[in-house]
C-alpha cells in the first residue's frame, strides 16, 4: 500500500500568472488580475541583517481603465522582482463589459472610482500578514487616484508611490485637454457611444473588428484585441468620457499637503513629449519638491506607455523596487 503525502501549493504554480477574477467590492464588480508571488523580497534591517518581507504592488490604470492594457508592463515588473511580489491590478468601475455588468447604462463618477481604489487597498490589508508593504502604481489620472488612497490611508504601510506620466493638477489645461474638451460633453458622449454600437453591430466577427481598430490605431496584437473585445463596447467609451469629463473639473489643484508629507514615498516619471503631462510639470516638481524623486523619461516612452512600451516601463520600475 502507498501513501499520499499532500502538501500545501503555492497559487502561482498552479495558474498562469495573471489569475483573473471578478471581486465583489462593497457591492460593485470589479475586474482584476494578480500576480502571486513566488517567494519574498528581502530587506535590509537596521543591524545589517536582511529579513524577507512580504510586497503587494496595486496597479491603479488611467483612462481607460482597463487592466489588460496594463498586462506586458506587470507580467515583466513581476519578472523583474523574480516573482517574489504580490501584484493586483484592478480594472475601473464601469470601465469593462461582461456578465458582471448588471446596469450598463451606469455612469460612474470620479469620486466614486477614489472610494473603490481606498476599499480594494482595505481588503488588500486585510488579506496580508501585518507588516507587509503596500506599493500603489498609478499611471496617467491613476496617479491621481493613488495620491487620494495615500491621503485616506496615510498609516496603512503604503512605502511608495510610482507615478507614471502623472495627470495631478491642471489637466484641462494641458494641450490635450483644452484639444478634447468638447469630446467630454453629453451630447458628444451619446453620439460617440451610439457610433461604438453600430461599429460593433457592422463588424460583429472579432477578427475584423480588431483589424479595423489596428487599421485606424495602429495598435497590434494583444493591444489591438482589448480594444476591439474590451473597450469598444457603447457603455464602456460613455463612462470613459464621463470621467474624463469629471477629471477635467476636479484636477486642478496639487494636494501639495500630501506630498510634501510623503515626500520620500514619491517617484514621479515624466515624459518629454507628453501633452496630457508637460515636461514644464517635470520642473515645475524639482523646484516645488526636491525632497521627491523625479525622473525624465530619456527612452522616447509616451504618455500611454501600455501601448509599445510596457515592457520597457516594467523593467524601470522592477529595478525601482529592488533598489528600495
């Protein structure tokens, strides 16, 4: 007779990193990918010694809020730190179609998009042993979110804060914003969502859909697909441009307050090109907060780096947390 010896599995070797899921956030479905670490980082104690910590990135997107468009860059920070992160990425409200969808004519506003980031933070702290340190990305108006979580949960082991091509104040100001303004109104919003569904209605096989957004966008691959399977759905384009809407009244202002009492939790990255982000932001950062890590991209990088330069984004910031 043989015996069975059972032992308990680590989740990363039983699924293909990203594991997806659908998590039930004070009521709201939220679509999101992890990434299960492989080990631990570790770090160095004050005696010298180092000592394995558990490490959970939160990946907040910027708009669109996808996460798929986020899946190069995370898969190869998690390579980069050789699996021994936690990352979970989380799509935003309204922001994806699917049987999760139970309203799809829901509009969701900014705030309400702030209060479910600081509630998957909540459940992300209460699924990790204490002492874990938090990590939150936050890319394009993602970096706004990420300040907001930061200023609602200051003692919450939050240790530092990535913000990629950050949209933090003035955004209706930036070429881009006063360029697309119009796009955000109501009137334009149902006519643009109207269109999406004929679109999706004339080019119903995926496979020409998806060839007719990499014809018009360039996109390729991956990219192309959730454009075409993800966004490309009229309830999904309609909350988008309402909350950019919604952005371009509520970003003005720098909470100047939080960073500068976070100031060495902070690593801006900013673009040389970027007109949602102008590189006068990057200066405008040095001068108001030296004490703060800021960077100026010297690799081409464009404001949506998902799209061509994730994997060369995920290395920076894999090195940026090994180097903590």
């Amino acid at each position: 007779m043989t015996s069975t010896t059972i032992t308990q599995s680590n989740p990363a070797t039983l699924f293909k990193s990203p594991v997806r899921a659908v998590w039930n956030v004070n009521g709201e479905s939220v679509p999101t990918l992890w990434w299960p670490a492989k080990g631990q980082l570790t770090i160095k104690t004050p005696k010298g010694t180092e000592q394995p910590v558990h490490t959970v990135l939160f990946m907040i997107p910027g708009n669109p809020g996808l996460i798929d468009y986020y899946i190069p860059f995370l898969q190869t920070v998690h390579d980069k730190c050789d699996g021994k992160i936690d990352i979970l990425g989380a799509s935003h409200l309204g922001h994806s179609a699917g049987s999760h969808i139970t309203d799809p004519s829901r509009m969701y506003s900014l705030e309400e998009q702030v209060e479910n980031k600081i509630a998957i933070l909540d459940r992300l702290r209460e699924q990790y042993p204490v002492g874990t340190r938090f990590l939150l990305a936050g890319h394009s108006m993602g970096a706004w979110l990420a300040l907001r979580v930061l200023k609602a949960r200051p003692n919450h082991g939050i240790e530092r804060l990535f913000q990629l091509f950050p949209t933090i104040h003035r955004i209706a100001d930036t070429p881009n914003g006063r360029k697309m303004q119009n796009l955000f109104k109501p009137s334009v919003r149902s006519i643009v969502g109207g269109t999406v569904s004929t679109l999706r209605f004339v080019f119903s096989a995926p496979p020409v859909l998806r060839s007719i957004v990499g014809l018009f966008t360039g996109q390729e691959g991956d990219m192309a697909e959730v454009t075409s399977q993800q966004l490309l759905h009229s309830s999904v384009v309609k909350n988008c441009l309402f909350l950019a809407g919604q952005e371009m009244e509520a970003i003005k202002f720098m909470d100047k307050e939080t960073i500068k009492q976070h100031a060495d939790k902070f690593v801006f990255y900013y673009g040389k090109t970027d007109e949602w982000s102008p590189i006068e932001n990057y200066y405008e950062m040095q001068k108001e907060f030296p004490q703060c890590k800021s960077l100026l991209c010297e690799q081409g990088m464009v404001h949506a780096f998902v799209l061509g330069h994730g994997e060369a984004m995920g290395l920076l910031v894999g090195q940026w947390i090994h180097d903590m």
